[in-house]
C-alpha cells in the first residue's frame, strides 16, 4: 500500500527528506532545493520499477531543513554513509569511520571491527571509534599491539611464538607471570583508546617507570619502556593531526514540550555541516541539557567549542570535565549574532517543525516572530466592510493549518453601531463571536487577526477582557503590511518573501473579499 502523502505537511525549503519503514528504519535519503516538489514527484503515476518498490515500503517521511542547496547536498552525502539506506546507492570507495575492537576472548585481541550492511558490529568485546582515516588506523594497530603487548594469533598456541622471541608478546600462552600481567596491558590499551588525555598520562608513567629502571640498572627493561614511548609518541601526532582536519565545532539547539525535551545537532567540520542527530528525553529527576551534553560526549568525539541555543547549567563544570576528557580546552557558547547565531536558529526552526509534527512552516514563524503562546493552527480574521454610513457589515474568515476552512466563514449584520465608526463595530462582532463560542463551548482560535491599526487591535482587545479572555490577538495594516500586537509601542514588519506574511495577507485578503460580497448582496437585495 503506497504511502498517502495527503497526511503530512511537506516544507517548501531546501533540505532532506528520510523515508521510513514501518519498524522506522530509514529506507531512502534525498535532497531537494524544494522539499515538497521534489517529495511530492515520487508520488506521481508512471514512476520506473525500483521507485514503486520504495513506495511501497514507504511508513512515515522526516525532513531536515538547511540554508540552502548546498549545505542540503553535503548533509545528505554524510547521512547516506551514516545510516546507509537500503534504496540508496552505497558506493564502494565512500570514506568510512574505523572503530577498533577489543575481543572478549580470555586473552583479549585488538582488532579491526567490521559491519554488517545495516550497521551492526560483528563479534564481542569492546568497540572504540570512530577514528578518521581509516588506512592509516590499520597501520596504528600494529603500534598499539607492541605498545601494549597485545598478542596477534588468532588461537592461543602451546608454546610462544615469533612475536614473544621479538619482543611484542610476552607469552601469556606458556608463561604465569604474563598471564598475571595481559589484562593489565588490555586495561592500559582502553585508556588510550578512550582519548587522548589518557595517551597523556599513561605516557607519563611510562616516564617514571623507564627512569626507575635506569636508576636500578634494569636497562633492557628501560630500553623496552623507551620503545613504548617511541611507539605512543607516533600514536599521539596522528591523533593530533586527526583532531586538527577533523574536529571542529558542534551545535545544539534544545526546546521542551509537554515534559519531554527535544536536542537536535549539527556537527560542522571546516565549516561545513556533515551530520545531524535528534535526541529525545523526559524532564524526571536531574534529566537536563547538561546531563545530556555530559552523556552525549561519553561516546561521541569532543570538539573544541560547542555552540549552543541556550548554556546548560553547570556550565563550568561540564567544560572542565570535556576539557580533562579531551585533553584539549572545550569552550560551550551560547552565540548571540552572525553566522553561528543563524546555525542555532535554524536548528531550533527544524525542532519547531518536529513539534508541529511537519506543520506549516509559516506557522511555526509566526509564533517565532510574534512570540505568540503557541503555533496558529487555527487562525480567525475579522474585517469591516463600509459602503457609505448606511451599508456596513462585518466578515470572518477562518483558517486552519494555513488554509482557508470555508465552512467556518461567518458574516455579521452590524446591530448596535450607526454611522461609520470601524472601532465600535470591531468590538461589536468581536463580543458577539467569541461570546456566542463560549455559551456552545466550542473550539477558540489560536489566534485572532484584526485588519487595521492600532485602534482596531485595542477595540477588539477591550472586547476579548470584557468576557474575560486571553488569547493572542494581532493586527495587520495594509499600507505598508505593519503587524500590531498587545503592549508593544513599535509596529513589527516581517520581511514580505516570509512564509509566515503571506499567511496573513492571505487570511486578511480572503476576509475582505468575503465581506465585500457580503455588502453587495445587502446592497442589491435593499435596492430590490
């Protein structure tokens, strides 16, 4: 059964799009300049044999916005090779992260971990990683196996091998005292698989042990330590170099809603946007962002500066603990302007869109904009329509989701108002609807839209008091398509390509034509 596309809302911005299964595994990812004519082409009839077998297997679809097309091209690239879609082309030479395995055997092994195609690693044991550039990786194994005394053979012989007569094994195969002694040098390798600071310390203690070796005359076992560090030192430039190419800087923007808070991130390597995740957690307990950010970079790699919609709490704290962790000084910052600024808000517009369920973007502006107290999903416009001081009436129109509900259209003959006073008769249809709501105990808008100024905005506010309600009420005047909202002296204009305007001028527009008709129709039927 194809997917009804009828049932989401589908942004026009450039950005991804994720097709999902019905266990919400991520089937296919695209790219788009406009999400919702790209989106929308796959639903149209003729489509080649492939492109109806993902339609067919198609449960729900997710969207990412970006800035532009670009930065659209580049994320989806890095979000193929991440989750590597079944319906997507997997090409064979893609740049992969390499993860490093330790074995769960009794003498545990280092070893490349390997994938199976949808992502899962094969074997037991501990996973490290990732690790950039995966060739050089392979060669560091070798490093590490020597350092740390690892062995290679993939069944435990009887009798030592080549590796203990040239010093990389001690033998736990044949003798106690290495047995004694391997899972000690399996402790030391995860420490420095961890991080890099632990390279740091473990490398001092090398330090000390090659000089209480060289002061107890144990000089074989000095030159072994001095080996090591040799060996440790080669590790800790290559992971310097890894960290200099490809760690950057990470963003965060994090909203809650009924309890239940929603992270989403942006990692930025050489100012290009590579991934992007999505996290979810309940407000229980000590659950915050700081928790979160401790936890996240728990398994994640720790970059330099963390830029974030808001400072988590404990922000000294967590930055001295990354900091240790890292090995490096880790900065979290809140950006207040440029381009940073504008990487958090767009963050926090996608975590909008998840919120609203992939509602309409214009919507979820408005409430940005506006600060309103929540997304105008339902949107009721009043206007007046005067034809000379004997034919006025008032119109409603009503919009839901950001389109006109027709059926919901209202039409007022005005009954206590003569002459042309547009403020009185404002507060007139005002009371008259949201009293006539009240008394049936039927839904009210999210928000009230008056066409006019500031003295159409206040009457109809005065109305809204007297029956002792509080919803968000906005004006707009045509002139020059100023907004008006309560206690705010200065007019706020939205830039006239926004989405969010257009709304607007689209429930005002079809408000006036609708009270126009109206008027005439009076008029007509009068002159009859």
């Amino acid at each position: 059964m194809t997917f009804d596309i009828s049932k989401i809302h589908i942004p026009s911005n450039p950005g991804i799009y994720l097709m999902k299964d019905s266990d919400k595994k991520i089937i296919y990812i695209g790219k788009a300049k406009n999400l919702k004519n790209r989106v929308r082409s796959y639903f149209l009839k003729n489509q080649n044999y492939k492109t109806q077998k993902l339609m067919e297997n198609i449960s729900n679809i997710e969207f990412v916005l970006t800035d532009n097309e670009s930065e659209a091209f580049l994320l989806e690239s890095n979000m193929i090779k991440k989750y590597r879609p079944k319906f997507n082309i997997e090409l064979k030479d893609q740049q992969r992260y390499t993860y490093l395995r330790i074995s769960n055997e009794k003498y545990p092994r280092l070893l490349v971990a390997r994938r199976t195609h949808d992502g899962k690693f094969l074997g037991g044991g501990k996973i490290f990683g990732p690790f950039m550039q995966g060739s050089s990786k392979l060669l560091t194994i070798g490093t590490l196996r020597k350092a740390f005394q690892i062995r290679i053979c993939k069944q435990l012989p009887k009798k030592v091998c080549l590796e203990y007569h040239l010093g990389n094994c001690e033998g736990p195969c044949e003798f106690k005292d290495a047995q004694d002694k391997y899972l000690q040098h399996v402790s030391a390798l995860e420490e420095v698989l961890k991080g890099k600071n632990q390279t740091q310390i473990f490398t001092k203690k090398l330090k000390e042990e090659m000089t209480q070796a060289a002061e107890s005359q144990q000089f074989e076992r000095a030159k072994d330590i001095r080996d090591t560090l040799i060996r440790l030192g080669s590790l800790q430039t290559k992971q310097k170099m890894e960290y200099v190419e490809n760690s950057d800087e990470e963003y965060f923007g994090f909203r809650d809603k009924d309890q239940t808070v929603t992270v989403m991130n942006f990692r930025m390597i050489n100012g290009v946007m590579r991934d992007s995740d999505k996290f979810f957690f309940d407000l229980v307990g000590d659950n915050n962002f700081s928790n979160f950010l401790f936890q996240y970079y728990s398994s994640h790699k720790i970059p330099k500066f963390i830029f974030v919609s808001e400072l988590p709490e404990n922000k000294i704290l967590l930055e001295s603990l990354l900091s240790e962790q890292a090995g490096f000084s880790v900065e979290i910052i809140c950006p207040q302007r440029g381009k940073k600024m504008d990487i958090i808000n767009l963050i926090l517009k996608n975590i909008s869109l998840i919120h609203s369920n992939n509602g309409d973007l214009g919507l979820i502006e408005l409430k940005e904009i506006l600060h309103l107290s929540a997304i105008p999903h339902i949107i009721e416009c009043f206007d007046i329509s005067n034809h000379g001081d004997d034919f006025a009436v008032g119109s409603m129109s009503r919009f839901v989701d950001g389109k006109p509900n027709k059926s919901g259209y209202r039409k007022f003959k005005i009954k206590t108002v003569s002459g042309r006073d547009d403020f009185a008769m404002i507060s007139e249809i005002i009371k008259r609807r949201y009293l006539r709501l009240l008394e049936d105990n039927s839904q009210l808008p999210d928000l009230i839209l008056i066409d006019g100024g500031k003295g159409q905005l206040n009457a109809a506010l005065k109305s809204l008091q007297s029956l002792g309600l509080h919803l968000d009420c906005i004006s707009l005047a045509k002139e020059n398509e100023e907004i008006f909202v309560p206690n705010q002296k200065n007019s706020i204009v939205i830039s006239k390509n926004r989405p969010s305007l257009k709304i607007l001028q689209y429930a005002r527009d079809e408000t006036h034509r609708f009270g126009v008709t109206y008027n005439r129709t009076i008029r007509k039927n009068q002159i009859k």
